[in-house]
C-alpha cells in the first residue's frame, strides 16, 4: 500500500474528519478546522479537498437522518477509511522525519 501525498488542506481536512469521528459533517469539520487553525475556510474550501479525499478512498460518507431544523435535509458525515488512517500515519512520520534534523528558526519562544 503505497501512500498518496496529500494537499495540505487535504491533510487539514482529513485531520478535522478524524478528530471529530462520528460528529463528521460540513459545518463541524469547518468550526474544528478553525478552532485549531484559527482561520476561517469557506465551506467551498471544505468540500473541494473532502471530495478529492472521497476519490482516493481515504474518507468515506453516510447519510444521517433527516433533520426537522434543516428542512427534511439530511447531514452527510464523513469518516477516515483504514486506507486513510494509514495515510495520516505515514504523512505523520514524514512530517516529523523532514523536521527533525531542520536548523532552528530562531523563532521559539523561550
């Protein structure tokens, strides 16, 4: 099994599905994305990387229930694949492998 490289909202996104595990839908991948980045995506910027995720088989989606607040809509939620958690594993190890002999920035705070 050969891992995919990710986009870093793909990384971002896919992380936020994984954290958020059965509660994973549009709005709440958004609120946690920004609640940990502290920046505002737009749902576009959402979706475009959760589909791409979809098509490499690294998240997958299940409609839930109809939802009276949302006029008879119902929430897609979104969780992590096997395929995909050995994806986040292996960009994990890659990250902390690329930055562990890095030079300091000179940037840490003290």
């Amino acid at each position: 099994m050969n891992m995919m490289l990710l986009s870093r909202a793909e990384e971002i996104v896919l992380l936020a599905v994984w954290q958020l595990q059965e509660n994973a839908y549009g709005v709440s991948i958004r609120e946690r994305i920004k609640g940990t980045t502290g920046q505002e995506w737009s749902i576009g910027a959402i979706y475009a990387p959760l589909h791409r995720l979809q098509n490499k088989g690294l998240v997958d989606s299940v409609e839930g229930e109809p939802v009276a607040e949302r006029g008879g809509r119902r929430k897609i939620f979104y969780r992590v694949t096997e395929e995909g958690k050995h994806d986040m594993a292996e960009s994990r190890r890659m990250h902390e492998s690329i930055w562990r002999d890095a030079p300091s920035l000179g940037l840490e705070k003290a």
